[in-house]
C-alpha cells in the first residue's frame, strides 16, 4: 500500500506548524511559567509577524501580476490565477517567499 502524496504534504505541513507553536510556547512557558514574568512583547511580534506573512505574499502576487479582482470578495478566484502564474514562474515564487519572510521578520523586530 502506498502512501498518497497528499496525505505527506499534509503530515509535512502539519509538523511545521507544530513545531513552530511549539517552540513559542515552550520559551514563554519558560518565562512566565518558571520565572513568573509575563512577555507580552514576543506574543505581539510573533502576531505581528504571522499577521504580515498571511498578509503580504498575495497582495504583492496579484499587484506583480496586474490581477484586477479584489483580494477580498473573490479570494478563490484570486488565489486560483495566483496560483497559475505563480506554477509558470518558480524564481519570482522564491523571491516572494524570501522577500515576505524578510518583511515578516522586521515586522516583529520592530514590534
């Protein structure tokens, strides 16, 4: 029995994902658990960041390639044609994934 690529994606995705919450928790368990100090500053910049990565790369997709459909009533629409650009362009797709990162991480320095 084979295993369906899917189903692997999925598993993939859901440990990145995991980890990722895992690490943040276990720090601020760290500090307020343990040394009873609360960081509201980590939760924000951790927010701010997530908020500007969910935010950014298809905002810039759809200016990048003149999509005129707005963002917010025809997202499946939006994200479909996003979708089939972006699978004709690979290097553009790498450089929006860095860029947003980049971004997405001195949104939360400054925060």
């Amino acid at each position: 029995m084979e295993i369906p690529i899917g189903a692997i994606l999925f598993f993939r995705d859901l440990t990145i994902s995991i980890a990722i919450y895992l690490i943040v928790s276990l720090s601020l368990n760290l500090e307020f658990g343990f040394a009873g100090i609360p960081n509201f500053g980590k939760v924000l910049s951790v927010a701010g960041g997530a908020f500007t990565a969910g935010f950014l790369p298809g905002r810039i997709a759809t200016w990048a390639y003149g999509i005129e459909l707005s963002y917010v009533d025809n997202n499946a629409q939006v994200v479909a044609e996003i979708n089939k650009s972006l699978s004709q362009d690979p290097l553009f797709s790498i450089s929006i994934f860095v860029f947003t990162i980049v971004i997405a991480a001195l949104v939360g320095a400054v925060l």
